[in-house]
C-alpha cells in the first residue's frame, strides 16, 4: 500500500497549531496561581464583609477558582453601574478629555516620527557622531571604558550590592503576589454590594424575567436597581430560616438576612432550597414561589 505523505500547508497548520497550543499551556499556567490568588482575596472579602471564616467558603481548589469568578462579576456589575450613572454632561466632558489626549497623542507620535525619519539620519552623518564614535572606538579610550563597565559590574556583584538587589526584588514579588487577593477583596466587595447588600427586590422566576426581556423599553425607562436571589431553606428538623443568597456549595449556603443584618452557614443535608420570587415592603419578608425548588 502506497502511503501518502503529508501536503507541506498540512504541515505548517500542525506546527501552527501545536505552537498555539503550547502558548495556550503557558499562558494558562501563569494565570492560574494568579486566578487562586484572586479567589483568596475574594474568600478574604466576603469572610470580612459577613463575619465568617475565610474557610466556610472554600474546600479545594476548583472553589478558589469559582470565588474568582464572582470577583470578577462583581468588578463587571460595578463597572456597568458606572457606565449607567453617566449623565450626558460626565459623557461629554470624558468625550472632550479623550478627544484631547488623542489629539495630544497624535502630536506626540508625530514628532516622534519626524525625529526617528529625519533627525537621527542627519545626527549619524554629522561631524559630532563621527566624533564621539572615534573616540571610543580610539585604543587609548576602550580599555577605560571596559575598566570602567568591569568596576561596576563587580560593584554590583559584591555583597552588600547583592543583598540590596534581593531585597529590592523580593519586594517587587510580594507586591505582584498581593496585588491579586487585593483586586480579589474589592471585587467582593461589589460582588456583594451588587447582588446582596444594595437589593431592593428579590430575583423573579424565569417566567417573568424572560418576559421583561421581551419588553426592552420599560426596561429602559427604569432606573438602575440591585435585585438579590431570594431563597428559604427548609431542614428535616428545625426552623425555617429565609435571606439573601451570598453564596452556594454542594454541601452547604451562605444565607445574609436584612433585617437581622447577619450571615448564617447552613447545612444542605436532607433540606429543601426554595427560592423566593417577592419581597413584601415594609416586613422584609419574601414570598415563596413553590414552583422553583432548587435543591431537595
């Protein structure tokens, strides 16, 4: 049997796709610690913001990465309420702000242009570039030049140089290391001023949110609100305790109640997860919608 060998174009998309591939694989293992970072500093947020564990919120890695993501919806719902509290005046003056500093950029790589093409040809070909390039290329001046650059060098590499330099180093390091759980902490903070603490109203059921989709204008006219997933957890034993969902593992759920101002962990074992669709004004009471049981 006759075999076929491979076309070159067939070839060349293999080792296009393979250097992809392995760029991918580096770019994902640099992210990743960053991204379990990130989700630690939302578990610190959240922990710090209710008054739990930083522990109640994770168990394994995947739970670090799943607090990343809420961190970061919440540093996108906190950029959407900027975006929206812009009036035509704010969008006006940014408009002007941006149009100048383009307009100053523009100069800005103009001249730079005009340096890079015509400038420096005319500086190489003077009498001075000549000057200065023949003087260090003159034999009585390169060895002081290389006694200088050895000097320095050794300067640099001697002790109290060195120590200064992994200092200065491991600095830079931390600082990188905790930028992340830093951005992570200020996106639980959105992340729970968006979808728990600033709420007026509890989510509706899929029903009626897909029949305000289909209503773009009222939805327009309506000014920006913050609703919250309104849940009751009814146990085998016990009292049934109702809130805002913070957040919501295999095992247990963060519950914030308003009127108590106070977070609960519950235990999801052999109970019953409901969500509310209402939130009666004035009682601070949700209304059960007995069509959407979550867990059971």
């Amino acid at each position: 049997m006759r075999e076929i060998a491979p076309s070159p174009s067939a070839i060349t998309f293999a080792r296009t796709a393979l250097r992809v591939l392995q760029t991918a694989a580096v770019v994902l293992a640099a992210l990743t610690p960053l991204g379990l970072l990130y989700g630690y500093g939302v578990a610190l947020g959240l922990a710090s913001r209710l008054g739990l564990d930083p522990g109640v919120f994770f168990n394994s890695v995947l739970d670090l990465l799943v607090l990343a993501g809420r961190g970061l919806l919440g540093h996108f719902l906190f950029l959407l309420k900027a975006l929206d509290d812009l009036g035509s005046d704010e969008i006006l003056e940014a408009g002007a702000v941006c149009g100048l500093a383009v307009l100053v950029l523009s100069l800005l790589a103009a001249a730079a242009y005009f340096v890079v093409q015509h400038l420096v040809p005319r500086l190489r070909n003077s009498e001075l570039w000549r000057a200065v390039t023949q003087a260090f290329d003159d034999a009585t001046v390169r060895p002081i030049v290389k006694f200088f650059s050895l000097a320095v060098f050794i300067a640099m590499a001697s002790g109290a140089a060195l120590r200064w330099l992994s200092l200065v180093a491991a600095l830079a390091l931390l600082t990188v290391l905790s930028a992340a759980p830093m951005l992570g902490m200020s996106g639980a903070d959105n992340y729970l001023a968006a979808t728990v603490f600033q709420a007026d109203s509890c989510l509706p059921g899929p029903g009626t949110r897909w029949a305000a989709v289909q209503r773009p204008q009222q939805r327009r006219s309506r000014a920006t609100r913050y609703a919250a997933t309104c849940v009751e957890v009814v146990p085998a034993t016990g009292a049934v305790l109702r809130g805002r969902l913070v957040l919501a593992r295999g095992e247990n759920v963060v519950l914030y109640r308003p009127r108590q101002d106070d977070a609960l962990v519950l235990d999801l074992k052999g109970a019953r997860l409901i969500q509310l669709s209402t939130l009666q004004t004035g009682t601070g009471e949700q209304a059960r919608d007995p069509s959407r049981t979550l867990r059971q």
